[in-house]
C-alpha cells in the first residue's frame, strides 16, 4: 500500500512539473532585447546626471520602460514578467516626474538610474533563464 501511494505521489509531482513546463512562457528575444536596451542605457545616463540634458534622457528612459511593459503585458503566460515590467516602469516614470517638477540632484538621479539597470538586469537574468 505504502508503495502504491509512492508511486501516486511522483506522478502526481511530475506531472505537475510537466504542467508547469508547458504552461510557462518561453524565451522571447524581444523582451530580451528590450530589457538590455534599458539597462544598458541606465548605465550610460547615469555617468551624464550633471549634463544639462539629462531631463530628455529621463523622458526617453521613461518612454522605453513604458514600451517594455506594454510588450510583457501581451505575452501569455508572463505574470511575473507583466509585474516586473510595472515595477520596472514604476521607477523610471518617477525619475521622469522628478524632472518635470525641476531638476533633482545629481545623487537623485544617479541612484534611480542605479535601481533601474539592478531591475533590468534581474529581468534580463529571468527572461534569458526561460526555456527555448
């Protein structure tokens, strides 16, 4: 009895893992690339905050965030990456209002830049995690 209930339980599991494989969302080189053009560019504007332009670069990052979750919203199975593209969009819209409403500091604005290529990058390592 304690054999058959083994027995049960593994193909219960697999078939779960199996379930889950099947359900997950695969690999899609466009949310990959979407993601390293963001945190790439993070990495260049935060070395040019003190540069009097560096409120087009926030609108710019803004508007490639918000592209980013309006893709990851479109792809079945992406919960996890729907809600990370929010958050993600999340801090780049509030570096971009921060400009709106004047300019912020120099500290300010390297320290969002810092949080949204650390989010991309954590995006990035997740979505080219996922099976092809």
């Amino acid at each position: 009895m304690k054999r058959i209930a083994v027995i049960f339980v593994a193909l219960a599991l697999n078939g779960c893992a199996i379930y889950d494989a099947l359900m997950m969302t695969g690999y899609d080189p466009n949310e990959y690339l979407l993601a390293t053009q963001i945190r790439t560019d993070a990495q260049v504007y935060k070395a040019q905050c003190d540069q009097p332009d560096a409120d087009k670069r926030a609108k710019r990052i803004a508007y490639q965030t918000h592209l980013f979750q309006n893709y990851s919203e479109q792809i079945p199975n992406n919960e996890n990456g729907k809600n990370a593209s929010e958050g993600l969009n999340e801090i780049a819209q509030g570096l971009h209002q921060a400009y709106v409403k004047g300019t912020p500091s120099v500290t300010f604005c390297r320290l969002k830049y810092g949080s949204i290529e650390n989010a991309a990058y954590v995006i990035q390592h997740v979505v080219g995690n996922r099976p092809r």
